[in-house]
C-alpha cells in the first residue's frame, strides 16, 4: 500500500490532521517502509476518529492511552496512531517530541511542511540530533531510540545529543522492562546492531545487561547463509527469536547472568528455556564436532537435550564456527529419524511392571540402559528391550548402565 493512497483514504479526518513521526522522515528520505506505520495528529476527538476508521476500513481498535487521547488502527499492511494535538498548538506539539528528525509534520489536506525545529535540514543532512534535553528525562527510552535512528537511518548522533543520551542512561532503570525490552530488540535485529556497541561503550544499558561483546561473532550469525528459518519465527509476540539468540551472544561473556537479565526484560519463559539450553550444550557440541566421529549415543544425547531448540543452538554455534553444521539440521528436520526423533521400546510404567519395581530412582535408572541400549543398536523392537530388561534385572552385574 502506497503512503499517497492510504493519505488520499484520509481526506475525511478534520483539517487540520498532520502527518508526523517516521512515515513522513522516510517520505522526505525518499523511501517507504512496508508495512506502513502511520501517526497522524488530529485537532481534537482522536479516540473517536479512530474508532469511525476502523468501523469504517474493518479494521482493529485499541486505546493506547485515554487521558491523553491516543489511539492505534490495525488493518491489512497498515497501521495508524491518532493522537489529539499536545500542547495547544503545533509548534508546541512538535516541541514535546525527541529528535528533531521526528518533529517534521505535514498537513494531509493539502501537503504543507511545517518544520519549525529544522527537522528536515536534519534528515537530509543525516543528523540525529534532540529536540531538547528534558524531552529525554522525560521519556528516558528516547536515548534507546536516539541510537536506534542511527542504525536503522544511517544517521550520525550530534556530539551534544549523544552527550545528553549518555548523561540520561542511568534513568532508563525508571523505564518497566517490556518498554526497554522491545526498544532494545530494535537494536538487537539488522541493521540495528550497528549501533549496539556505540550505545554498550556509552554505558547506557548498564541497569539492564552487564558489558556486551563478541561484535563479530552476532554479525556473522545474523548475516550467515543459508537461512535457518526455525529461528525466523517468534516464541513470543512477533519477535524472531533470532533476535534473543543475538542478545545471548553478545552476552556470553557474562552467560551466567544471562537468565536473569531476560527475566528483568520480560522475555517469554519458551525464549528463555532456549537461550539456557544453548548456554548449556553449546560447549559439548563444539567438543563433539572437534573430535571427529561422533557416537550414536553422543548425537543422541545432544538432540534429547535441546529437543525443539536445536535450531537455534545450529545458528549461534555455525558462526563460532562449528563444522559439519548442516548434518545436525538435515536429521532434525527429518521426522523419521531414530537419533533426533526417537520413540523409547519402553517407557517408566513398563520398566516398573516388567521390573517389578515402584516408582523411583531405580526406574530412571533402568530405563536410561533401555534407551542406551536401543540407541546403540543392541535392542531392534519392543519385544527385545522387554527381554533385554528381564535379562538385566536376572543378571545386573552383566550390563554396562553408563
């Protein structure tokens, strides 16, 4: 969907209702970002527009904020955010906003730029620069952003905007972690990591993650082909979780902190599970894939570890580099294989009752040597591991449990 269009569907809304934010910057830069992100400022009665376009267009209503008179318009490819005019005029709208690059508006009526801030001098000279100081007390998330601009835009950081971003850093442990989480997430994804070291060496994420490193290690794994699609997929909301995975590398130096600082950014339970199994098992695979050939049992063992998070396990290490890569995802992907995808002859109810035995430690114990036996080739079907079972308890001393 093309900006003019979607303007020309608007021509409905009050005079005067302005364009602002991102969408304009990016007109003005000559591009479009697809899908659309629209924030329109309308004179008065915001709510109420929105809610008669996404009647209108059938689209999805959500309030964002009541008091002040914001709302947000999903429908197909497009997104808008209404917000009644701030401060009494558009100058002192404008004024209230974060980086000059963002405080440029456009009347959609009839296409008049109003730039009061010198925001569009900014864009075109590819300057990120505040609109003032106390616009980053005040919404502290605004210095995550500020280094956002910067990646995403290709901008440069002004030397007093950084110096202010960077002053304001410590007031980001104000900001509740789901906001910082999804600012940060933009700076964890291309081409947003570009920027990431700049705002690391600047300190400003120091309430929420320790030092970060391992720069090329994150953009080998992000830009390494092929693809693993099983990472382009979120656990969570809408977000990849190659994104997360991209956190935990530049984390890995300080790992063992790593669960708490997700937990702290309200990453789901599922992303963190991942990032833990990696943490855990990425050693023992750079070991395997170091010592040449790899035993039944070893692959085994590693594919039961990780279950649906091999994936992402394959793309954090290939970028280590971890050899023989594909071969890992090949079985994975096949749901017929008797390593990655094994179903045990038996299960605990089994080794109880064919064992004569009650539930505990010894059942754990006695169905880990089935499987073992199983993965090593020695039993080939239910009946056999039955036997196999009856044999080893008859005889204990004769098989190896390890």
């Amino acid at each position: 969907m093309e900006l003019q269009q979607v303007l020309q569907r608007l021509q409905g809304l009050p005079r005067p209702t302005y364009l602002v934010g991102g969408a304009l910057r990016d007109q003005l830069l000559g591009r479009q970002k697809n899908p659309l992100d629209l924030d329109l400022v309308l004179p008065g009665e915001a709510l109420s527009w929105g809610s008669r376009l996404a009647r209108e267009w059938g689209g999805g209503f959500v309030v964002l904020d009541r008091e002040r008179q914001i709302a947000r318009v999903v429908v197909p490819d497009l997104t808008l955010d209404l917000a009644t005019l701030a401060g009494g005029s558009l100058e002192a709208d404008l004024r209230q906003r974060d980086f000059t690059c963002n405080a440029v508006a456009m009347e959609i009526h009839d296409g008049q730029i109003w730039d009061p801030l010198g925001g569009a001098a900014d864009i075109a000279a590819g300057v990120v620069r505040m609109v003032h100081p106390d616009n980053l007390t005040a919404d502290p998330l605004r210095v995550l952003r500020g280094y956002r601009h910067v990646a995403q835009l290709g901008f440069r950081l002004e030397p007093q905007t950084r110096e202010a971003m960077r002053a304001r850093g410590p007031l980001l442990g104000q900001v509740a972690g789901e906001r910082v989480r999804t600012e940060l997430l933009g700076l964890l994804a291309e081409p947003g990591l570009q920027a990431l070291p700049m705002a690391d060496a600047d300190g400003v994420l120091r309430c929420w993650l320790p030092p970060l490193g391992h720069w090329d290690w994150a953009r080998r794994a992000q830009s390494f082909e092929p693809r693993i699609p099983e990472v382009e997929v979120a656990l969570a909301d809408t977000r990849p979780v190659k994104w997360v995975l991209t956190l935990l590398i530049v984390l890995w130096e300080q790992r063992q902190q790593l669960d708490a600082c997700l937990g702290r950014l309200h990453f789901s339970r599922l992303e963190r599970q991942w990032c833990q199994k990696i943490v855990d098992h990425l050693p023992r695979l750079v070991e395997l894939t170091q010592q040449g050939a790899i035993s039944n049992w070893d692959r085994y063992s590693l594919f039961a570890a990780m279950g649906k998070a091999l994936p992402g396990l394959i793309w954090v290490a290939r970028a280590w580099p971890v050899e023989n890569w594909q071969v890992w995802l090949e079985q994975f992907r096949d749901p017929q294989h008797p390593l990655a995808h094994l179903v045990p002859w038996l299960n605990g109810q089994d080794v109880m009752h064919i064992a004569q035995i009650p539930a505990g430690p010894e059942v754990g114990r006695l169905l880990g040597a089935v499987i073992r036996a199983q993965v090593d080739g020695i039993i080939h079907s239910r009946a056999e591991a039955v036997q196999w079972l009856k044999n080893l308890k008859r005889h204990p001393g004769t098989q190896d449990l390890a």
